[in-house]
C-alpha cells in the first residue's frame, strides 16, 4: 500500500497535470500551457512510474479511487 506521502504525491501531480491539460487544450498555440503540460506529464509519470501522461493519469485516478474505497469514501 501507498504511504501517505507518496499518495499525496500522486494527487498532486493529477491534478497539476487535469489542469495543464484542460489550459493547452483550450488553447493549444499558447506557449505557456503547452511547457507546463508537458512538465505535469513528466512529473506524473515519474510518480506513477508509467509510461506516458494517458496512462499515467489513468494509474493515478484508479489508485485514488481504490484508496478512496478502502477508507469507505466511495462518493
């Protein structure tokens, strides 16, 4: 099982990379976002160990919701 930190890790970078994602796609010339996005997705990856942001968020959101239903908060 995960530790708490290395959880709160995962969390974090999900939702760093949730948001980069939603900002290059609404506007996928902005420099800015893009950089970022690609940096959420290295980081996710590092902390997933996967192999590519798509399968690094879907590692992350599914070990989220199984520590979610361990501590009985399913909603």
């Amino acid at each position: 099982m995960a530790t708490p930190r290395v959880t709160a890790e995962v969390d974090q970078c999900l939702a760093s990379y949730r948001f980069w994602e939603r900002r290059f796609l609404a506007s996928p010339d902005d420099a800015e976002a893009r950089e970022n996005f690609e940096r959420a997705v290295a980081a996710l990856c590092h902390a997933t160990g996967a192999r590519c942001g798509r399968e690094a968020a879907e590692a992350a959101q599914s070990s989220s919701h199984s520590l979610a239903i361990e501590k009985g908060d399913t909603a």
